[in-house]
C-alpha cells in the first residue's frame, strides 16, 4: 500500500513521500492557479508500509496533478504476485502558516494479492513534528487465496513523524498504529537524501506481535529497506 501524495517511494519513499507533499502544500497555496503534472518512477529493496511486509522488492511508477491547491494521481507497483494500484486525490491548504491536507485513497491489487482498501486521509506539518491519519477506511477482507470472504474490516491509521534534527541526527522517527478491526504499531527511523537529482531512502522498522500481516514471520519483527527514486 502507497501513501498519499506521492512524489516518491515507503517512511523513506514516504519520507519521500507524505513529506513532500506538505512541501508542494505550501507551494499550492502561494500560487492559487497553478497546475502541473509530474512522474516517479523508484525501486525498494523490500516492499513495507505501515510495519506490513508486501513483496521481497518493488519497482513503481506514479502520476501526479496539480491544479492550484487539488490534487490527484495514481501509484502502480509490482508486488509478489499481481501488481498494486492506487488512486488518491485531495486539497492542500494552509491554516495559522501550518501546510495542511485532506483527501481519499484507494489501494487495490491484480491477482488476489490481498483485498481492497479505501479510506479518508488529513494531515498537518507543524514544523517540529507532523501528524497523518488515515480515517473511515474499509479493508475488504480475504481468505488464504486471497478470494473475497464478502467481509468487510473498518480501521483507521495514525502516523507521528517526528525530526531528529533537533539533536543534530539527519534523521526522521515515526510511531505508526492502526485502530479499530486492523491491529498493531510500528517504529520506523529514516533517511532521505537526493543525490544527483536521485532520491535515496533508507529505513529501519520494527512492528508489533499483534501487526496486520499475513505470515506469522513478518510480525514482531525488524526490517531495513533501501529505495531508489527519480520524479520527472
């Protein structure tokens, strides 16, 4: 699953992701009428989001519009069997000087990968720390073959991101928890830089015993990733 407003990739791809939308938030707003369209293309070393293992590595491609503070774009990637696609649109705005967004997103999956999820998204940037919850969402529940059960599991998502600038690390620290019939925390640290026009991320997580997953390996456990990004 992708966050949204991607300009890039997973916290390092959604360091190079949910960050940089408060980014092009700020920019949004300076510039009412402003429109554009821009591409990412990236790769993961492993596929992890919100402490949950995906596939072994990843290759994506994404889209983005802008028109003036509305977005609306699209993120494909290859996972272990079939391909993820996800769709997502909203509205950066700026309140007390604070980049804030609201928005959908829709995650679904080729190949009974695993069922569809929707849900609401909002955040705000508040300089030393920012806060993202994804909200009202609906998984659509499946069996061992990934076939639809017809059940549906409500959840929300909230996201801390704090940055460890403030005692000299080059580094971003996130708590991650789903509520509601989803399970589980995460802690991840994270690393972004651009290199060459390159974006580079690396992160180091550690999920819960009780994590959303489907095998029991990737849960209370520790992964790194490595990603590649480059948005045209």
């Amino acid at each position: 699953m992708k966050k949204i407003l991607k300009s890039s990739l997973s916290l390092a791809m959604a360091a190079l992701m949910s960050l940089s939308m408060f980014a092009h938030a700020g920019e949004a707003v300076a510039d009412d009428h402003a429109s554009s369209v821009s591409y990412n293309v990236g790769y993961m070393s492993e596929y992890w989001y919100r402490g949950v293992y995906q596939s072994e590595s990843a290759v994506s491609f994404g889209a983005d519009a802008e028109m003036g503070n509305l977005y609306v774009g699209t993120w494909w990637a290859d996972v272990d069997k079939g391909v993820e696609y996800d769709i997502y649109a909203g509205l950066n705005f700026e309140m007390m000087g604070m980049p804030m967004y609201i928005g959908a997103t829709g995650y679904y999956y080729s190949d009974n990968f695993d069922g569809d999820y929707e849900e609401l998204n909002a955040g705000i940037d508040m300089g030393f720390m920012s806060f993202d919850a994804a909200f009202a969402g609906t998984y659509e529940t499946v069996d061992a073959n990934g076939v639809d059960t017809g059940v549906d599991a409500d959840y929300e998502h909230y996201t801390i991101t704090l940055p460890l600038s403030f005692v000299g690390l080059p580094l971003d620290y996130s708590y991650q928890t789903f509520q509601d019939e989803l399970s589980g925390f995460t802690h991840e640290l994270s690393y972004g830089a651009t290199v060459s026009g390159v974006d580079v991320g690396i992160v180091l997580g550690r999920n819960s015993e009780n994590s959303t997953a489907a095998a029991a390996d990737d849960k209370d456990t520790t992964y790194a990733t490595f990603s590649l990004g480059y948005s045209f």
